[in-house]
C-alpha cells in the first residue's frame, strides 16, 4: 500500500472519514474514565485538598497546546519544501484545537491559581509563555485567515509557524529568567509532591483522550476544508451529488 | 551586481527616499517622545515611581515606534511597483531587502537610540545608566526591525495588514523587551547587565544574517 497516496485530498477525505468515528469514540471513552479516576478514585491531596483536581484538565490541555503547535510546524516543513496540500490544510485544521488547548490550560491554571496562590492570574513563566503561545496561535490564524489566496495563505502560514516555533524555545528561557529576576522562589508545579499512582494513571489517561480529541478534531476540520478548496472539482461535485441523491431519498 | 553592491543600492535608494520625505522618520520619533510622555502623565510624578518604571516605559514605546515604522518599508515599493521590479530584477532578493532593512533603522532605529537619553533623564534615571540604555537600544531595535520586516512581508497588501502586523510581532518581541528591558534593571539592581547584553547582540547578529532570507522568501510568498 502507498501511504503517499493518501498526501491527495481526494484520497484523504475518505480516510478521515473512516478514521474520525474511531478517534471520536476513544476520545470519549478515555475521558468518561479519565474523569472517573480522577474526580472519584483519585485520593484527596494532602496539602491542596480537593481543588488539586483540576490538574486531571489543566496539563492535558498545556501538554497539547504545546504539541500541537510542534506538529503544525512539521506540517509546515512539508509544505514549504514539498508544497504538499494536505499537509498545509492540515495545519490549519489543527490551529484552533491548539488556541483551544492553550485557551483551556489558561482558564483552568486561573481556577486553580486563585484558592492555591491567591490571584487569578500571576505573572509566572510557564502561564505567561501559555499566554504568548495562545497569541501566536491567533496570529497564525488571523493571518492565514486575512489571506484569500489559499496558497499563498498556505505557505504565508507555514513561514510564520517556522519563525514562531525557532522563537518558542527563546520566549519560555527569557519568560523562565525574566520571572527569576523579578521575583523570588514563587510556588510552582514542579516542586510538587510526588504523585500517587491513580493521580499519575488519571492524568495519562486524560493525556491520551487529549491526544484523540485533538486527532478526531483535526479531521473533522480537514474534511470540510478539503472540500471547500476542492468545490470545483468533479470528484467533488459527484459526491455531492451522491450525498445530494441519498439525503432526498431519506427525506422522502 | 553582486550581493554587496546591490545592499549598496538598496541602502543608498531607501536613504535618498527617506531624505525627501523626513516627516516619516520624525512621525516615529515624535510618537517615541509622546509615549514616553505618556507613561508619568498616567502614573503620577513622583520621582521614585518614574525611576523604577523607566527603564521599563523607554524600552516599550521604542519597541511600539519600531512598530509604527513597519507599514512604510515594504507598502509604498509594493504600491507603485518597485517591488515587483526587485523580484523580477534577478538581483539577489535578500541582499536587497537587508539594504533596505539597514536603511530602514538608519532612519527609525537610530533616531530612537540617539534621542534615548534626553527621555531617560525625564525619567530621573541616573546618568551612568545612559550609555547602557542607549547600547540595549542599538542592540535591541534592529533586531525588532528584522522580525517585523518578515511580518510585514507576510501581510503585504493585505486589508488591515498594519494591526496584523502587531499581532504577528508582538509575541516574538518578547524576547528582545525581556532581555533589553532586564539589562537596564540588573544595572539599577547593581548586578551586571553583561549577560542581557550578550544575548540582545547574539540575537541581533542571527537577526541580520537569517532574517533578509527569510523576509524574501515571505516577499515571494507574497507576490507571486
């Protein structure tokens, strides 16, 4: 089988469709018991008391924001040396899960930080580099949005991605020293207590529903965008006749 | 022609330019002075506030004049058709870009820094921190230059393309205000700014040899 096949948006578009139920199945499963162990079987921390719990959400998302934000750019290689299509379309199938999973890591770091630290929001250096990750996610989609041309909106985007993911690295370590400098010891998730094994397996568990969430997500989104850069094409235009044709016969 | 001289040209064109329409330079230093301006006016007179915010004030309204200079680097080439000339010329596209990237902060950047210390001493900062401010500044502006220059290159000729523009830029600033701006405070905090410094040049000199290439391939993203 020639997986290079599937680089066509004709020969995707139906892939993605078979695969999304799958994805979408597991996502909910995995976060019907994700949140099970985390919100019943889970112990009670010790020091935190129950409000700990948000962690079962918080660093899935903050994990995700900043994957997908790596897997957009290696889309972003692909297009740029290979001009591929799908893989252009794909990230921007991608770009607002990830706003998504960084908008999330934000509001539920806020939940968490008012009982914990006291504020909603504290200049530390991983919430203000999750802030300015959620800003370059917006730039990246504004611009691609602003362009109506889709190719050069294509590789505009992939160019942006690749200088944003070169400065990724250089904005956490400036972020990390800048906070440092300023203030003192501030609490901080890494000098968390060592975590039990429930607290561990719910969070991977999440981690995993994250990951298939964001799979099934990206593909629903591709299929429509599939189609909506492929409108003039026959293969389109036939299966919309199909689609057409079924659909009536159902109503009628 | 090759790369040197055709830096050589574009420099010298874009400062002729630059030289019969000098409104434009004093537009973005005079928004400097204003926002500066701006900063003692919203928080009070008092002099030991202006001292703590100043290093911190003078370093963001640089960052936000660099900003306003942006929209004029690329536009007016693209509008009466220069740019497409330059593409289709065969010259080596990145050599005339860093040409005018140079030209640009000639015109913009340099201002800034050169006029920094009357504004830090409206600030009450202390006179041994001059030359500190005006060096972040002279290592810091080119390289917001040459991040905006890309950005600039990505939305050429788009609607709204300035506040995009802000928007693309803005994160990738970072960086340069957290390094640029902590060297000034280590120095009042009386540590050594010496690391700041080292960094804000290292990240200056990548800037200026990676960014004209990058700029160009956004241009022919753009215009093709």
């Amino acid at each position: 089988m020639n997986l290079f096949r599937y680089a066509a948006p004709q020969s995707f578009y139906p892939l993605a469709g078979r695969l999304l139920p799958w994805f979408a199945g597991l996502a909910a499963v995995l976060t019907a018991v994700g949140l099970y162990i985390g919100f019943a079987v889970a112990p009670t921390d010790f020091q935190q008391g129950e409000v700990y719990r948000i962690i079962f959400i918080h660093v899935p998302s903050a994990w995700m924001a900043m994957f997908v934000y790596l897997v957009m750019a290696g889309y972003a290689v692909l297009t740029l040396v290979w001009r591929s299509r799908m893989s252009a379309l794909m990230t921007r199938a991608l770009a607002p899960t990830g706003a998504l999973m960084a908008a999330i890591a934000l509001y539920t770091g806020a939940i968490w930080g008012k009982p914990t630290w006291g504020a909603w929001w504290v200049w530390d250096a991983r919430l203000t580099s999750t802030l300015i990750l959620l800003f370059l996610y917006l730039g990246y989609m504004a611009l691609v949005s602003a362009i109506e041309d889709p190719v050069r909106g294509d590789r505009a985007g992939a160019l942006l991605l690749l200088v944003g993911v070169i400065n990724v690295p250089i904005i956490y370590f400036s972020v990390r020293w800048w906070n440092t400098l300023h203030q003192g010891a501030s609490v901080s998730l890494t000098t968390a207590p060592k975590m039990a094994q429930t607290m561990l397996a719910g969070m991977l568990i999440m981690s995993l529903a994250a990951w298939m969430y964001t799979i099934a997500a990206a593909l629903h989104r591709v299929r429509t965008l599939i189609l909506d850069r492929e409108r003039h094409t026959r293969w389109v235009r036939q299966l919309h006749a199909l689609e057409g044709r079924s659909s009536s016969r159902r109503t009628s | 022609m090759d790369s040197l001289s055709a830096l050589r040209w574009a420099l010298a064109r874009d400062l002729s330019l630059a030289l019969r329409r000098r409104a434009d330079a004093l537009q973005v230093l005079g928004f400097f002075v204003l926002a500066c301006a701006l900063f003692p006016l919203a928080i009070g007179p008092q002099r030991e506030w202006l001292q703590r915010i100043g290093p911190g004030a003078l370093w963001v309204a640089a960052l936000l004049a660099v900003l306003l200079a942006l929209p004029r680097l690329f536009e007016t080439d693209h509008a009466d058709g220069t740019l497409e000339s330059m593409l289709a010329s065969g010259q080596p596209l990145p050599a005339l870009l860093a040409g005018k990237m140079l030209a640009a902060w000639l015109v913009t950047g340099a201002p800034l820094v050169l006029i920094s210390p009357v504004l830090a001493l409206s600030f009450d900062l202390p006179g041994e921190l001059m030359p500190l401010l005006m060096l972040s500044l002279l290592l810091g502006t080119p390289i917001l230059l040459c991040i905006g220059a890309i950005a600039s290159a990505l939305t050429l000729g788009l609607k709204g393309g300035s506040t995009l523009v802000t928007l693309l830029c803005l994160p990738l600033y970072v960086p340069v205000l957290v390094f640029g701006a902590g060297a000034l405070e280590s120095s009042m905090a009386g540590l050594s700014a010496q690391a700041h410094l080292a960094l804000l040049g290292a990240g200056m000199l990548v800037a200026a040899v990676v960014s004209p290439f990058i700029a160009a391939l956004a241009l022919r993203i753009s215009v093709e």
